[in-house]
C-alpha cells in the first residue's frame, strides 16, 4: 500500500472513532487524488477538478450542520487535527481537505464576491481595504484570488485576528493597518478590550 492510501485509512479510522465517540449521525467518504478506482479499501479517486489537494474527506449525513455553524469552525478543526494526525508541515496543510454540503465551494464563491467589490471599491475610491478577519487557508486563498486584480495585498493583524488587505495600485504595503483601521464603523475595538481585561 502506498503512502498516500494508508494517509487515507489513518484518517478515515480517526474520523470513524471521532463519529462514533460522539454520536454523530455523519457519514464520511475518503477521496484520494491520483489512487485507483475504489476497490476493497474503499478509498475512491478524486477527480482532477479538486485541484493540487491529496486527501479529500466529503462529510454527509443530519448532523453536517454541527460541522459547520460558526463559520465551519468544527470543519476546520478536524482537518487541522488531521494534518496533525499526518505529521504535515505547515505548508503542505493544503494537501488534506475537508468539506461538508458544498461549505468550502461556497466559501470560495463568496470569497470571490467580496474580492470583485473590493477591487472595485479600492480602484474607485483609492483607499485600502480590509477584510474581516480569516483563517490563514482562507487568508490564502483570497490573496490568489485578489492577485488576479493586479493590485498588491498584505496580511495583517495577530494570531486569529489576522486579516487581508488590498492596497491602490503603487501603495506602500510595509506599514500595517491598526485594528482600528479594520473594525467597523462604530465599533471601539479598546473599549472591547478593557471588557475584556482580567480584574
């Protein structure tokens, strides 16, 4: 059996202590890119069109919505755990992908929505824009959509907080935006952080 097939059932026997452990009404398939047709093992090859990713787990199932309120946030950490499971360095993250009813595919359709009024807005106005704040995938990701536009990008902010922006065309990308500069109108971010100091 080759590296990339025992990934999978390493994965898949996690994922199936994972479901059973906590009672989870979920049915997983396991997608390996380049394996062949599913045979005994059950592994199923992926199609090309999920592009340079290795291992591809598609969730099914009544309690999916478990997986993804907040923001996919339960998603998410099962895949990180699995990378972890795998022992894969940071930059080879993207080789495990994790999906439940569409969630990333609709994501990224999102993510592209929020880029074209971006770009749109930054060469109309001339000012930076930010994004709310992202995983460092999505981060990513939205950095390769925006580099379509030709206009440079930055990620700034700290540990979760992290955030994309998209700068005018020739402007100086070295001097971070302040939290404040990315928070909403109205919103205080000091008076959120002195709510939240320990007494």
């Amino acid at each position: 059996m080759d590296e990339l097939a025992q990934a999978a059932q390493t994965i898949a026997g996690f994922l199936q202590v994972f479901i059973t452990n906590g009672g989870l009404r979920l049915r997983f398939r396991v997608k390996v890119r380049g394996a062949k047709p599913a045979g005994s093992n059950g592994l199923e090859a992926a199609p090309a069109a999920e592009g340079p990713r290795n291992l591809y787990v598609e969730f099914t199932g009544p309690d999916t919505p478990i997986l993804l309120g907040r923001n996919g946030e339960v998603l998410h950490a099962l895949e990180h755990i699995a990378t972890k499971i795998l022992r894969l360095e940071a930059e080879e993250h993207d080789r495990v992908s994790f999906d439940a009813d569409h969630f990333k595919a609709n994501r990224d359709r999102q993510m592209r929505e929020w880029a074209a009024a971006a770009i749109e807005r930054v060469r109309l106005t001339g000012r930076p824009h930010s994004f709310a704040a992202m995983s460092s995938r999505e981060r990513r990701t939205l950095h390769l959509i925006l580099s379509e536009s030709g206009l440079p990008t930055a990620s700034s902010g700290e540990g979760p907080g992290r955030f994309v922006v998209l700068y005018p065309e020739g402007a100086d990308t070295s001097a971070p935006m302040a939290a404040q500069e990315q928070a909403p109108r109205g919103y205080d971010v000091n008076a959120v952080r002195k709510a939240f100091r320990p007494r």
